[in-house]
C-alpha cells in the first residue's frame, strides 16, 4: 500500500474520527448509527442512506450492468438491513461493508437467478477488454464522496496485483462471474483461475487488512 | 487430499461467490456443519469486507434516496401504522356522511312541507282577499239525491276574480263531473271541472275569461266527462245572473 494511500485511510486517528473526505462517513462509525437504527430512528435511517446508496449502486450496477435492476436490488438492500439490524450481531461487522456484502450477494443472485452472466460475458466481450470498466465514469466530485478514501485505498490493492489477478479478480468479484465462466471467458483451464484468484486473494487480505482494523 | 481439504482450499472462494452451483451449495451445506470453516469463513468475510468499495461509486437519480426510504419505512411499518390514519380518517367520513345524509333528508323534507304549507297559506289568504273584497255575492241552492248544497260566488270587481264555494253536493257519479261555466255576452265560456268530496266544499279562485265578451252570470252542470265541446251537454244545476 502507498503512503498515500495509509494517509488517505488515515490509520493513525481513533477510532470513530471522521476521516479527510468529511464527517458524514463519519456517521458510519461505532454503534451510535446502529443504536439509532435499532431504535427505529428514521433520521438515521435517511443517514445510512445518504452516505451508503452510492457505494452499493457502484457494486450493482458494475454486477448487473442495469440500472434498474442495481436500484432495485440497493432497496431491497436497505429493506433487507432495516429489517434485520435488531438481530444485527457486533461480531466485527461494521454497517457499510454489512450493507455491501447484501447488495453484492443479491445482486450474484440476480445475475444468476437471470442467467444474466452469458449476456454479461457477450457484454464483456463487446467491450473488447478486460480492463474496460462497466461502472460508469467518475464525477468531477466523486472525490468528495463520503468513504472515498477507502475506495482509493482498496482501488490501489488492486491496483498492485498483476495483471492476471487483476483480471481475475475484476471478473470474479466486481462482475459476479464464477470461475467455471472466466476460464471459459479467458480460455484458460480452470484451475489455473482457481490459482490466480487465490493468489489475488491473499494479497488483497493482507493489503485490506489495514482497511479491516479501521472501525468504520 | 481429503474431504475437508477441499474444503479449507476453497474457503475464499466460497466467500467471493465464484464457485459454481453446486459447489457452493455444497460449500454451504458443510459450513453449517462444519465449526473449523465457518470461523474461517467469517474471517475471510471481515478481510475482505471493505473489497466492495473497489467499485466506483455511482450517484444516484435524483429522487432515489428518497423513494429508498419511502418504500423501506413504507414495507417496515406494522400494518396498523400504515392503515390506521387512512381508516380513521375513512371512518371519520363515513360517520360525518352517516350523521350527514339523514339530516339532510330530514333538511329536505321539512324544507319541502314548509313550502308546500307556505303556498296553501298564500292560497288561502289569496281566496280570503277575494271573499273579503267581494263587490257582489251571488248565491244559488242546489238539490241533489236527496242533499241540500249550492253554489256561492264571491265577485272581486277589482281584481276581476271570482272566489267559487260549491258545498253539500254528493261526489258525480263515475263518468260524469261538476262543471262550472261563465255566461258571456257572446254564450258560454268553459270555467273549471269541481270535484266534490263528502263533507267538504269546494273553494276555486276563477279569473275572468279572455274570451266570450263581458260576463254576465254563472251556471253549474252535471257534465259527461267525454263532452268536450265548448258548449255544456249535461244537466244544469244552478244558473246565475249578475
């Protein structure tokens, strides 16, 4: 990881500080947000929103490629963590990467349900390259996006990876593919995808682990 | 390589959702049961947290947020809080509507009783003012079946209007019926068809006819109803002369 990077993550502040890019990332840090919300504060609940929305469309909308089905599944999303977050366990879960691991699995159950991953293989193909984002361009004040930082941060993880794993992981990970599919996509054997994704993997888990300990 | 081997080489994948189907059911089946990879398996989940937000944010439409919130707090409401302003407020109407509708046909109907009481009031005093301004007052007896009645006429000579009272005569017979007729200078004027009820006379307030030149007296017939000639037919009851 960079030093810009570390800066940017601002690994050095307490716990519950708000970072650089604002205070309203800042929301999403302790239990104070999550108290709220189990409390039924909807005030809190427009907050979550606010800051969340963004970052969950961002990881739909690259999985589905389909705006309407991205909003949908960010609703359910919210739904899904208005519902449940009494039952929301303090076991090392903080509430945005909760709400992204929601919206992601349901957006690969879409994908799959839909058996929209050929299409998105064709669209990947149409693309003509592996690196061509789907997700659409930055705003000119994407920097000032609550939690951008972090996006940086985990942006340069990737970032660091070759080219391979890169590819790999962008596949797997930000487009809802399995590994069966990106060895028939890459023409490549299948366990030479299991090996790229794990090797990915493990650097990323250690590349994030700063990221991790930061108690958002 | 046993079993459980597989299993602990393909934790991270289980956790990246790129096993197929059918392994990751099978992954999922074996965590269940399986103490050793369900802790590692939420370990990896918490080191790779944050990798979502490697996509790019996206911003979204206008009015987004606010449709999110409007369905989650929507859906999230006990159904009592989501129906209860709307059905008081239906009940409310419907007890407002309930008081409402039979006052207003209560309303109605008084309004319609008093009208109908108001215009025989004005009747009333109309036929008074006739009887009370009356120049001339003819008067004729009339013999019917064994009843004594007749016909009296209260001539209002400024108004130009007859007040009529026909008494004590029986009802006409079925297919026949009183009528009375102005004797004009030009003949006979056909006024008004009576009908006699037992017990009560009857009070007709007559303009004079445009017709027929000045009038100069009254008659009474027993008329057949189908006589519609302008001259009388029937049997004459009473004649009077001005």
């Amino acid at each position: 990881m960079s030093a810009d990077a570390d800066r940017s993550l601002g690994r050095s502040r307490p716990a519950g500080a708000s970072a650089g890019d604002g205070g309203r990332f800042a929301i999403l840090q302790g239990k104070e947000l999550r108290q709220r919300l189990i409390a039924r504060d909807e005030q809190a609940l427009v907050e979550l929103i606010e800051v969340a929305t963004p970052w969950l469309l961002g990881v739909t909308h690259a999985m589905l490629s389909d705006e309407s089905d991205a909003e949908d599944v960010v609703m359910q999303t919210f739904s899904i963590a208005w519902n449940r977050i009494g039952i929301f366990r303090d076991d090392g879960w903080d509430l945005l990467p909760w709400l992204l691991r929601i919206a992601r699995n349901r957006a690969i159950d879409r994908l799959r349900s839909r058996r929209r991953h050929q299409m998105k293989t064709k669209l990947i193909e149409t693309l003509g390259g592996l690196d061509e984002r789907v997700t659409p361009a930055p705003e000119p004040n994407e920097a000032a996006q609550p939690g951008w930082h972090v996006h940086e941060t985990v942006k340069a993880a990737i970032g660091a990876l070759p080219d391979d794993q890169r590819t790999a992981i962008r596949l797997a990970y930000f487009q809802g593919l399995t590994q069966s599919e990106i060895a028939e996509h890459l023409a490549i054997p299948l366990g030479t995808v299991k090996t790229r994704l794990r090797l990915a993997f493990d650097k990323l888990r250690v590349s994030l682990a700063t990221v991790k300990d930061w108690n958002l | 390589m046993t079993a459980h081997d597989w299993y602990i080489e393909h934790r991270v994948d289980f956790v990246a959702r790129t096993l197929d189907s059918d392994d990751e059911a099978s992954f999922a089946d074996h965590v269940r049961r399986c103490d050793e990879c369900k802790a590692a398996v939420q370990i990896i989940e918490r080191d790779l947290a944050w990798l979502p937000m490697g996509a790019l944010p996206v911003r979204p439409r206008p009015g987004f947020r606010h449709q999110i919130v409007r369905n989650v707090i929507g859906d999230s409401r006990p159904a009592w809080r989501r129906w209860v302003v709307p059905t008081a407020l239906a009940a409310s109407l419907l007890i407002a509507l309930g008081l409402y509708v039979p006052e207003r046909r209560e309303s109605d109907r008084l309004a319609r009783a008093l009208a109908t009481r108001t215009g025989e009031l004005m009747s009333l005093r109309d036929s008074l003012s006739v009887m009370r301004q009356a120049a001339r007052v003819l008067q004729a007896s009339i013999s019917m079946n064994g009843r004594e009645g007749g016909l009296l006429i209260f001539a209002d000579d400024v108004s130009h209007r007859w007040n009529v009272v026909v008494h004590g005569l029986p009802p006409a017979p079925p297919g026949e019926s009183y009528q009375f007729w102005f004797i004009c200078a030009d003949g006979m004027v056909r006024g008004a068809t009576i009908t006699s009820e037992p017990g009560k006379p009857a009070f007709l307030t007559l303009g004079m006819p445009a017709q027929g030149g000045t009038v100069m007296g009254a008659a009474l017939t027993m008329e057949p109803k189908s006589n519609r000639s302008p001259e009388p037919r029937g049997k004459e009851l009473a004649h009077l002369m001005l």
